[in-house]
C-alpha cells in the first residue's frame, strides 16, 4: 500500500492552512489532504481541535454580543504570541 501525496502532508503545511480549513476557505483538494492528515497525525490533531473549539468560543460569543474590533485583534495577538501563525 502506498502512502499517498495527500496523506504525506507535511504537518508544517498543514497547520499554516488550518484557519483557512477551518473557514473552508480552500480547495476541495486542500480540505481534503488537510482532512485525511488529521486523521493521521497526532502532532496536528491537538491543534485542530483547539482552533475549532476556539472559533466555536468565538462565533457563539459573536451571536449573543459582536466583538469589537478591539477585542479581535487582542485575541489574534494573544495567539501570535503563543505562535500561532494567524
Ligand atoms: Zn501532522
């Protein structure tokens, strides 16, 4: 059986598209590779399922108050600072 490209995915590639993925802001192709690695890889798996629990923090906070732009960019920073390329 062979590995193929998609599941090969680079674990690099992977978490610098994740926001996106999350989002489904890419390709059927890219959310795909993206989804069969997750599937695989305990490294990116942690990190998954923090941002998505985060966006689902912040889309249920959005509906019952919308964040101020202030708050958003606090938050974008806070994540860069604990290295998330975001
Ligand atoms: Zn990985």
């Amino acid at each position: 059986m062979y590995l193929t490209e998609t599941v090969a995915m680079d674990c690099y590639d992977v978490v610098r598209q994740l926001w996106d993925f999350l989002d489904g802001e890419l390709t059927d192709e890219s959310m795909d590779a993206i989804r069969a690695h997750l599937a695989q890889c305990r490294q990116c798996y942690p990190q998954f399922d923090f941002e998505r629990t985060f966006l689902d923090a912040l889309a249920a906070t959005r509906r019952e108050h919308p964040a101020p732009n202030m708050v958003r960019r606090k938050v974008l920073a806070k994540l860069r600072t604990a290295g998330l390329d975001v």
